[in-house]
C-alpha cells in the first residue's frame, strides 16, 4: 500500500518535472528559432555527407534560394569552388571545435558574394557525429571597403614620394633654368659669333628653357595632385574653354589627318567652375585622343566633342576612333602612372589628375571604350557650385 | 614720381643657401642694370642690411639657420621700407602666408620664372619708392612746421636723407 502511494507521488513529480521540461524545451526551441530566423548570417545544418537538412532565412536573403529549393542538395553546390569548400567541410570535422574561413558563395542571380564561414560539428549523445551546422556572415562589402582602404593608402604613399622627388627636383630645374638663360644673354651679347652658330646656340637655349617649363609643369601638378589646392570658380562658356584647349592643340594636330569635330548646343553654355582646371583636363582628354589615333597607325580619325545640358549638369563628351582601351587597363587607367604610352611620352598623371579635378569639381568622369573602335570620355559638371 | 627714384638703379638683396643659383641669377640681374648682393643665409643678409641701403630683397623660405620669414621680418626691422619678395617650395606656401602675410610684398612659387621675377622685383621697387617718398615728405613737413632756419633745415634733411637711404 505504502509502496503504491509512493510510486503515485513519484509519478506525480516525475509528470510534474516533464511538464517543466517541456515548457523550457519549448521556450528554448523558441529562443533558437527566434535566432535562426531573424539573423542576418546564413546558418544552415546538414548530414554528415553536406546534404543540407535546414537553411535559415538570413540565408534566403543571402543568397536568393528559398529553403524548399535547397533542402536536400549538397551545401558545397552553392560554393563558387565546391571543390575547395569540400575540403574545408571534411578538415573541419577532424579540426577543434570551429573552423572558420573566407569562401566565395554564388548568389541565385550569379553574384558572387564572399562570406566568412563557421563550421561545428554536431554531436549526438553519444558523441557521434551526425552533421555539420554552419554560420556564414556576408563580407563583400567589408572585404570592398578593405581593398578601397588599401589602395587609397597607396596612393597617398605614392603622393607622399612623388612630392617628395617633386621638390627636390625643383630646386636643380631652377638651377638649370637660370643658367641657361644666363647662357642666353650672354650669347645674344656675344661679339664675333657667326649667325649660325649664334641661330643654333638660341635655339638650343630656347630649347631648354622651354623643356625646364615642361618639367616644371609637371612637378606643380604632381605636389598640385598630392595637396590638393581648392578650386577657384568664376562663370564662363563652357564653350569658349573647348574651344581653348584645341586651339592649344593646333600644333600637334598640324601634322596628322585628325578632325575635331565640335557638335556643341547652340550659343553660350554658362557654368561657375574653375576654367583653368578644366582646360588642363581637357587638353589632356583630346591629347589623349590624339595619341590613340595615331596607334592605331593609319593617322586619320576624328575627335568628336560634344555638349549637352540636363536641368541641373553639363556633358561634355569626347568620342575619338582610336585604338580604344583593353577592358583590363580601364581598370587601371585613372591609377597614378599607370601608362600605356612609350616611356618619356606619358607620365601615367594626364588621367587621374584629371579624374581628381573633376571629382573637386563636383562631377564625374564615365568612360566607355572597345579595343580596336574607339573610346568616349563623358564629363558630368553641376552646372554651377554649391 | 619723382626723377631721384625712376632714375635710381635698383638694389637687390638676394638670399638663398643654394649658390649655384644665386650664381646665375645675379649675373644675369647685374647684366639688366640691377646692383646685386649676394647672401647664402639669413644671418648674412643681416649683416649685409646692417651695412648698405637695398630696395628690394628676394629670400627664399627654407633654409638652414633662421628661415626667409624671420629673414625678412629682421630686415625690415632694420630697413622699415625694404620689400621683400619671399620664394616658397610648393604647399609651403599656406604656412608661409600665416606667419608673413602683412610683411613679405610678394610670395612665389619656385622654381621661379626669371621674367616673373624681374617683373615683381620692378613692383617691388615702386612701393619701396612710394612708401618711403611719403614717409619723407611727411617728415620734412614736420620740419618745416617746426619752424627751423634754413641751415638746420639743411642738415635735418641730410640726416634725413641718411636715414632713407637716398
């Protein structure tokens, strides 16, 4: 009797602690679901084999796939290099607790978006295991910005040197400019020099006086490049400027078969800009022009520059039929000193000066070109400054 | 203006640690007509202000011992109406107008265009002239109302001619 009612209070408490169990294995249950379910990571679960047994939602967002396509495929397939990943997937079920890497994923739509991954074991009570869970956080675009930083630190570096070779370049050209120009009085002083040795020795000095200029040139725009001075703005035609910077281009156009073909709007295009900076970019746009014509061997073509006006930009696009860009040196063409051109005849400064007095002016700079057919630089400029 | 000035020659200071340019630079000055002295650091010009009048002095920025600003300051201590024209390296440029804006009469960037130069050496020249016209007209009105004889007025106008460097 005793013995009964002692096994019905044991019951009792035992149904009582199920009940208590069951209630905290349900809120546990809802705690993870609630984990599951609202982060951001992808977390999934599969058997021992890959095969995915469970997908969260973060990972629907992910990478595109609802959990109904997904369950019951391999997690490797979703992996840019399955291969790799497998590899990673078997190491970690020898390896520690966790194991995390950097692996590429490829979205539903092809993107590629890189995530930096956690692998667990999952264990059963007996400490087999049965399958893998894993945590996967999206890292494309910290991995961007890192390499953003990373390249904006070497230019800085790059800017740091090449203002340092500027400045002390410039004292010896200031040397060379004064003594040549001595040179130069002298002889347009000198007595007793035949005219044709006096006709070459001017020459000459007016050579290196006009070379010392050019160099001097490019170490202003160099330390120009690495302090950055403000713009000055005023208002101008736009026009005007374009018209200037061919001009400037005469000489080198003389020789060659090119046409400039201007297609601007009717009358004045007024704009508050710095007309200076602008000219260096576009004379440095049309030499460029120039320069991929007369690659392409057969010194004919034509530089087409256009404007145009939207309610609150200017366009000023130039469209030459040269030998165009190879899509991997567009990727490098507003890099500093990157260059295709022969050494001494481009500096590898012309584009991302220009890139960055644009940029300070409010604007953008587009390019579009096909090797072989030809290359359009479209110029975007707020029709007047903030 | 009158014929005392435009017909002066121009004296110039020049101030540079690099000799080699200041080399070229006077002979070509001296050659246009411009009477030259020659200074390969602050200190030097000092000594060179402390003994002969100059109308114009170009001192570049950087250089060893005390730097072009301080140079220029300390020689219009001692001579209030030279003009000084101050070379700075690229972006030196900034630092430089803070600590000389009122005092230097121009700041160029070097390497300096020699035309330019002489161009601003010229400027220089006719407001080191103004100013100090002025100022001596000024002070021999002074003079005048003060009343003296015409023998003190005499030797007032020499020391004063002295003092002005004519």
């Amino acid at each position: 009797m005793d013995s009964n009612k002692s096994l019905e209070a044991e019951l009792k408490r035992v149904k009582q602690d199920l009940a208590s169990y069951k209630i905290e294995l349900h809120q546990t249950r809802g705690y993870l679901q609630c984990i599951l379910q609202n982060s951001q990571d992808m977390i999934f679960a599969t058997e021992t084999g890959g095969m995915l047994v469970s997908f969260s939602r973060g990972g629907e967002k992910l990478l595109g796939y609802s959990p109904a396509e997904l369950i019951g495929t391999y997690i490797k397939d979703l992996a840019e290099d399955p291969e790799s990943f497998e590899r990673f997937f078997i190491s970690s079920q020898d390896e520690g607790p966790t194991v995390q890497f950097d692996i590429p994923f490829r979205h539903k739509k092809g993107d590629t978006v890189l995530c930096n991954v956690s692998l667990i074991n999952l264990m059963n009570r007996e400490g087999q295991r049965v399958g893998t869970v894993g945590v996967c956080r999206d890292i494309t675009m910290w991995k961007k910005i890192q390499e953003d930083l990373v390249q904006v630190d070497r230019l800085a570096e790059i800017g740091r040197i090449a203002s340092g070779v500027a400045h002390e370049i410039n004292n010896p050209l200031a040397i060379i400019a004064e003594a040549s120009g001595w040179a130069g009085m002298v002889i347009s002083d000198a007595k007793g020099l035949n005219p044709e040795d006096r006709k070459e020795l001017e020459k000459a000095i007016k050579e290196i006086s006009h070379q010392t200029g050019r160099c001097r040139s490019i170490t202003h725009e160099l330390l120009d490049f690495a302090r950055g001075s403000a713009p000055e703005l005023t208002e101008f035609d736009i026009h005007d400027i374009l018209r200037e910077s061919i001009n400037f281009l005469r000489p080198e156009l003389k020789h060659t078969s090119i046409e400039v073909d201007t297609q601007f709007i009717p009358g004045p295009l007024p704009i508050k800009s710095d007309p200076k900076l602008l000219e260096q970019v576009f004379v440095n746009f049309i030499t460029n022009a120039i320069h991929a014509i007369r690659s392409k061997g057969d010194d004919k073509g034509c530089i087409r520059i256009k404007t145009l006006t939207t309610d609150s930009d200017v366009e000023i696009s130039f469209e030459d039929n040269g030998v165009g860009i190879t899509e991997e040196n567009q990727k490098k063409i507003f890099q500093l000193f990157f260059s295709t051109k022969a050494p001494g005849k481009g500096t590898g400064l012309g584009l991302p000066i220009s890139q960055n007095i644009i940029k300070k002016l409010g604007g953008t700079i587009s390019l579009d070109s096909k090797p072989g057919v030809g290359t359009n630089l479209t110029v975007r400029l707020p029709l007047s400054q903030v | 203006m009158n014929e005392q000035s435009t017909n002066r020659i121009i004296r110039v200071l020049l101030v540079d640690d690099e000799a080699t340019l200041l080399e070229y630079l006077s002979k070509r000055l001296l050659r246009q007509g411009y009477a030259v002295k020659v200074s390969f650091s602050g200190e030097e010009a000092i000594e060179a202000a402390k003994q002969e009048h100059f109308d114009v002095a170009v001192v570049d920025l950087k250089m060893p011992g005390i730097d072009g600003v301080e140079t220029q300051r300390r020689l219009r201590e001692i001579q209030p109406f030279l003009q000084c024209i101050v070379l700075t390296g690229h972006g030196s440029i900034e630092s430089a107008l803070e600590s000389g804006h009122e005092e230097a009469f121009q700041y160029l960037l070097k390497p300096v265009d020699y035309d330019n130069l002489v161009t601003v050496i010229k400027e220089a020249y006719e407001k080191k002239v103004r100013l100090q016209e002025e100022k001596f007209q000024e002070q021999l009105d002074e003079l005048r109302h003060r009343g003296m004889g015409p023998r003190g007025m005499k030797k007032a106008i020499a020391e004063l001619r002295k003092i002005y460097g004519f």
